[in-house]
C-alpha cells in the first residue's frame, strides 16, 4: 500500500489514532466523527468520510483507497451504545489496514493507493 500524501503517526507503546497530512497531525478519536464508507465496485475504490474539528472550524475529509484487493467489514457490538459508532479506537497497519472503531466495528482494507482529500477548509 502506498501512502500518497499522509502518514500514520505510530508512537511506540500506543494505539495508533493519529494521521500526518501535509504537516498538520489529525487525531482521528479526539477530533474527528466517522460518518460513512462507500465502496464503488466498477471503480475498486473505498472512501471512508469523516467530519474533523479544528478549534471552532468543522471540515469533511475522506480516506481514499484506490484499486482496492481487500475489503472486510464486521459488525459493530449490539451491546454498545450507538453513539460509540462514529469513534475511532485505533488503526492497525500491517498488510492491511484496519479501522477499529470504539463501537465494535471493524473495517479491514487493502489497496494500492491511500489519499486523503479534504473536502472543506
């Protein structure tokens, strides 16, 4: 996979939540809503959306993954509440990667390509 114009910000010892773009470090749990995943067959492509809080600034971005080899998504966890859905609980990168979520949800994608796109400044 190649990571085209962001990185995961791994620190030793702890759950990865955290993305470089362009300089700037996102965290994924603290600041930002999951809101969506779309997976486009003719174009083997995945966007997962997002809504990112700066200070008093909303912005919606997308994880973009191109010519996509792998996709699982698993259920969320019926026993916790909903409002736990949108939050991200870390992200694990090995030969995939995979989006764990504070609900119970996990996406699990492989692909050639990752961007990130923000949509709104």
């Amino acid at each position: 996979m190649e990571f085209v114009n962001f990185k995961l910000v791994d620190i030793e010892n702890q759950q990865i939540i955290e993305l470089n773009y362009l300089g700037k470090t996102l965290d994924l749990h603290n600041a930002a809503e999951f809101l969506r995943f779309i997976y486009e067959i003719n174009s083997m492509s995945l966007i997962l959306e997002w809504r990112y809080y700066f200070d008093d600034k909303i912005s919606l971005f997308h994880i973009k993954f191109e010519n996509v080899s792998y996709l699982k998504v698993s259920p969320r966890d019926i026993e916790i509440p909903l409002m736990e859905d949108d939050c991200l609980e870390e992200i694990i990168c090995l030969e995939q990667l995979e989006f764990r979520f504070m609900g119970g949800m996990k996406i699990v994608v492989n692909a050639d390509k990752i961007n990130l796109i923000f949509l709104t400044d």
